[in-house]
C-alpha cells in the first residue's frame, strides 16, 4: 500500500498540496479511478489535506516528497483515530 498525503498549510509559506498534486498527477498519466477527484479512497486529514490510499501487488520505491506539501509518510494514521493525550486511538463503533 501507498499514501500520498497532500498538506494544506495555512502558515506564511501558503502551501497548497492539492495544486501541487495535481500538477504531478497529470505527469503521471495515472487511471482516471486513480485520478483525486475520482479516487475512492481518498480520506479528509484534520489540518484539511488528504491522504490518497494506493494498492500495489510489488515493491516499489519513491522518493519521500513527491512536491512542495506532497509527501509519502512511513506512518499514517488510519481514518477514525482520535488523539487524545498525545496518543492515536481507534474508536470501532459496532
């Protein structure tokens, strides 16, 4: 599995990760199901990014920082978790 996580930061830089993301997918040449606006996995991060949830069948290898506010994190946190204390918790409501 694959994460692209694209940062929206609202500090001096004015980061903008979703119009970085889009300059380099279309570079990629990916599906249009892969594409961010028709990506079905595709999770709403709390600072207002995104993270984009990839399948792979092999290994692969990227570059950490794909572009400015575009990177592939070593961890993330699965959709649901709450921090609480400085710690990440899954709530699974049933």
């Amino acid at each position: 599995m694959v994460v692209i996580d694209i940062d929206m930061h609202s500090n001096e830089y004015e980061k903008d990760g979703i119009e970085n993301w889009l300059k380099t997918e279309a570079k990629l040449n990916l599906p249009m199901d892969c594409k961010f606006e028709n990506h079905t996995c595709c999770v709403h991060t709390p600072s207002d990014g995104f993270h984009l949830y990839y399948r792979t069948e092999e290994t692969l290898e990227f570059k950490k920082d794909l572009t400015t506010a575009v990177d592939i994190p070593k961890v993330v946190n699965v959709a649901g978790s709450v921090r609480t204390h400085g710690l990440f918790y899954i709530h699974i409501y049933a």
